[in-house]
C-alpha cells in the first residue's frame, strides 16, 4: 500500500508525463487493448482446438466469452481503484468520473479490440489459418501498444513492446493447450 507522500509524487510525476487522456484513462485503454487482444486470441485459439466446425457457433462461443471477460475486467478496474482509495482514505470527491468512466472506457476499448480479433474468423476459411492470423495481428498490435506506452513513458519502448507481445502470447498458449486438453 503506497503512503500519502508516494501518492501525492506518483500523482505529480503522472501530471507531468500530460498522457493522452489523463493518467487514469490512459491506463484505462492500455489495459483494454492488453487484455482484449490477448484474452480474445486465447479463447479463440483454444476453441480452434475444440472441434466446433460451425463458424457460427464459434463466434457466438468467443463472443459470449469476450463480453463476459470484458465486463469482469472493468468491474475489477471499478472496485480495485475505489477500494483502494476507500482503503487509503483519498475517496474520490467525483466517484463517477474517477472510478465508473476509466471502468467503461476499459471496457468499450475492450470490447472493440476483441471485435477486430474476431475478424480472421470471418475472413478465412479454415479455423488454423484464421487462429495463426488471429495470433499474428494480436501480437503486432501488443508489441505496437506497448511500444507506444514506453514512448509515452519516456522508458523502453521496444523492451516494453516486446514484453506486452510476449506476455499476449503466453496468454494465447494458455488459451491453446487449455481447448486442446479440455476437448480430449
């Protein structure tokens, strides 16, 4: 738990980076871009394995998934931000702004992002080819977000880049073996 000095020198040095979209929202959509390319490939990764030849019920399988992960990856940003601060005792005085906003722009960036992995689906016809698309694009854009972040940052950007794309991949290998052990 941070103190109330390091809390007013992170909130300091936050002010001076001028992130696009202020601190709270930037990481808002940097965690929705991280969370929604990567999760949205695993799963569509691990179904690939789950022997569903009906392109409709695959979309509608990750689809579900993908809501149902985005909307539990905006209320945990909701309640672990504003219990925190609960905690510390720095509540909020705008609790819409600083904690429901950042919520629903995760999940709206989510949302999108899961929406463009989904795409290869649509395109190709054979779900191999449209899973190794699918992880392609995923890691392109998680190298390219976190490149950026370590841009904006002012730190690694390449490290950073190659550390999001890496950690998107492990999520997809784990999505990939879990379909492949859970359909034999």
């Amino acid at each position: 738990m941070t103190t109330p000095r390091v809390r007013h020198h992170l909130k300091h040095r936050r002010q001076q980076l001028r992130l696009p979209l202020g601190a709270q929202n930037f990481l808002s959509v940097l965690e929705g871009v991280e969370g929604g390319f990567a999760v949205s490939a695993g799963v569509v990764a691990g179904l690939s394995f789950a022997n569903i030849t009906d392109r409709k019920v695959l979309l509608i399988t990750a689809g579900i998934s993908i809501l149902v992960n985005g909307f539990n990856t905006s209320a945990i940003k909701y309640s672990s931000e504003h219990y925190e601060d609960e905690l510390d005792g720095h509540e909020k005085k705008r609790p819409l702004k600083a904690y429901f906003i950042p919520a629903v722009l995760e999940f709206g960036v989510y949302f999108a992002i899961c929406g463009l992995t989904l795409l290869p689906l649509l395109f190709f016809p054979y779900h191999f080819e449209a899973v190794i698309w699918c992880t392609t694009l995923t890691l392109i854009v998680l190298y390219i977000a976190g490149f950026w972040k370590g841009f904006l940052l002012g730190k690694h950007p390449a490290r950073d880049g190659l550390e999001l794309a890496t950690l998107g991949l492990l999520i997809i290998i784990v999505g990939a073996a879990s379909g492949f052990l859970l359909s034999r």
